[in-house]
C-alpha cells in the first residue's frame, strides 16, 4: 500500500516522499539517534548526551505520539511492583524469581509522571555505558515525519538515512 505524498524538509530543502513507503528513518545527532520504523521507535544515547537532551527527545516523542510504550523488565521485591505502579508504569506480569520477582511494565508514553522516572533511569544507565531503548508504536510514514518535524527543532539535529521498502 504507498502512502500518501509526505514531505520532509531537510537541510532547508524539502524532500518528497511521493507514493513511496518509508521502511526505516535514521535521525539526530553525534550523541542521540532515534530510528523509526511503523512499528518500532528505537533510542541511542551516548554517554555524553544531557539530561535536557533526553527529556527533549522523549517528550517530543510524547508529544507526537502519547500510544508509544516502552516494555521494561525489572527483578525486584514484592512491594517494588506497586512503587512502579504509583509511578505510572502498567504491570503486565510478575513471576518469583532468583532474587525476588520478575516483574514486566508497559511505560505508557501518555503519562508524564512515568517518563520523568524513565529519564531517570536512562541518566542513570549512561554513568555506565550508552544506552539503547525499544519502544512499540502503530506509526505511519506521517507519524515518523511528524516526530522529524518535532525533534528538528533541537540544537544539532538532523536526517542521517531514510531507507524505502522495496517494491
């Protein structure tokens, strides 16, 4: 099925995506890629990206998309599951475990309160080496330019790759 005609303004210029589906879009800077697919958004940060940067990133994901979720697996003690809970995470299943319990969150993209924890935890994590995260979403060629139209408006950012399905 080619989607409708899109366009992309890249580098001052505008690129026209006339009856061609996008596989794959590469974009963002030295420190922080984000790839998007129609059923992916994918997240690298490199240990020397900001807080400020991240919280950008996300939240215009957000932004564009509230649907997007992020699955997040976590060994902990019982009473952890529901601190993730009041934190906006969604539990989807829990299990007892070598060391507690196995519990498995949705991370809704609607609900602020649980990103702020996410950026947290990212932060976090880059103390120790770049970090990289799945999300799952029902994007659209459309959607993916809208959240390039969104995060283009960062210091730096820009199109890295656009790959096409083949016909």
């Amino acid at each position: 099925m080619n989607s409708p005609m899109v366009e992309i303004k890249v580098a001052g210029t505008n690129l026209i995506l006339e009856g061609k589906d996008i596989n794959l879009v590469e974009m963002g800077r030295d420190d922080v890629t984000v790839f998007c697919t129609h059923g992916k958004v994918m997240l690298w940060f490199g240990r020397q990206v900001s807080e400020s940067m991240i919280r950008q990133v996300i939240f215009g994901i957000s932004n564009v998309d509230s649907s997007v979720v992020h699955e997040q697996e976590v060994i902990c003690d019982f009473k952890t599951i529901s601190d993730y809970e009041s934190m906006g995470y969604t539990l989807i299943s829990y299990s007892k475990t070598k060391g507690g319990y196995r519990a498995i969150f949705n991370l809704p993209f609607s609900k602020k309160f649980a990103l702020d924890h996410f950026i947290g935890s990212i932060v976090a994590q880059l103390k120790e080496k770049d970090v990289k995260k799945t999300m799952h979403w029902d994007g659209s060629s459309e959607s993916i330019v809208q959240i390039y139209n969104e995060l283009k408006k960062l210091d730096g950012w820009g199109m890295k790759r656009i790959e096409y399905k083949e016909v």
